[in-house]
C-alpha cells in the first residue's frame, strides 16, 4: 500500500512536528509520531527575558532560555533546535555571532532576531536587523513587541 508522508510544521496553534500518513484508497490519514519543537531563547535583560517566557508560555515546547550565549551554545550541542530567538547586543558573544553559528550547526533552524538597538537607539536597530537577516535570520523584530507579534513570527515560520 502507497504512502504519502506529509510534514507539518505548525499545527493546531501549536509548533509541534507531525508526521503523518495518507492512505490513498481511503483518503484518510494517520498521525504516526510526533516531536515536541524544541525552542532556545537567547536575552541578556533577565527582565526582557521573563518578559518572553510569559509571551510562550502557552506553547506547548520544550523551551530553554538563556541568559549567556555561550551557555546557549553548549547545550545546543547536544540538542536539536527548531527555534532560536535571541537578542543581538550582549556581551561576550554578540547575536550576529551566535546567528552564524547556529546557521553552521543547525541550517534547518528557525531564527528570529530581536533587538532595541543597544544604547544607539532606533537607526542603529534597523541596520543590526537588517545585518541579522543577512547572517541567516528567518526574520527580526524590533523591542519593544507584543506576545501577538512574536506568536505571528513563529506561526508564519512553520506553516508550510
């Protein structure tokens, strides 16, 4: 019997990945496995980073967040990510850095960029994201955003 495997990124309002299976002389299909999404946030404001954990809590995903982007690196080693997020002014490592890096370990990664422009303000944002999308970001959203903005980015990334 002839199956057609389908993926689906982004079902029922929540980022999980189905795999599912289509039996052609019925026309039904099964949902065989899934896999909750795995999602990294990277933010050095433990404030702004609260902030997110509050805008995903309704997320049904492993979420890991971060305040130091070698820390994120780490344990992205030993883990899939589906999701990065993460600010681009930080110490240590910048977010371009860790865009680029995760691009070489993760190329099927999702990644948004965030950013309030560091103490350079607004202009210096819009360069810095644009920058962000030409390391490899999926896309980039300026501080300060709403939960609905950030959910918006995230459906519209995994919806096939």
């Amino acid at each position: 019997m002839g199956s057609d495997w389908l993926l689906i990124g982004y079902c029922s309002a929540q980022p999980i990945i189905i795999l599912k299976r289509k039996f052609p002389l019925s026309g039904k299909t099964k949902i065989i496995y899934y896999v909750r999404m795995n999602i990294f946030v990277l933010e050095d404001d433990s404030e702004v980073l609260d902030v997110i954990k509050l805008y995903l809590e309704d997320i049904k995903a492993d979420k890991h967040f971060f305040l130091d982007s070698h820390e994120a690196l780490e344990v992205a080693e030993k883990k899939k990510v589906d999701l990065l997020i993460t600010d681009i002014f930080m110490p240590k490592m910048n977010g371009l850095e860790v865009i680029s890096t995760f691009r070489e370990k993760h190329p099927e990664c999702k990644i948004i960029a965030i950013s309030a422009g560091g103490e350079s303000g607004g202009f210096v944002k819009s360069l810095v994201l644009d920058e962000a999308l030409t390391q490899g970001a999926s896309c980039a959203i300026k501080k300060p955003f709403l939960q609905a903005d950030l959910i918006c980015e995230i459906e519209r990334l995994f919806t096939l």
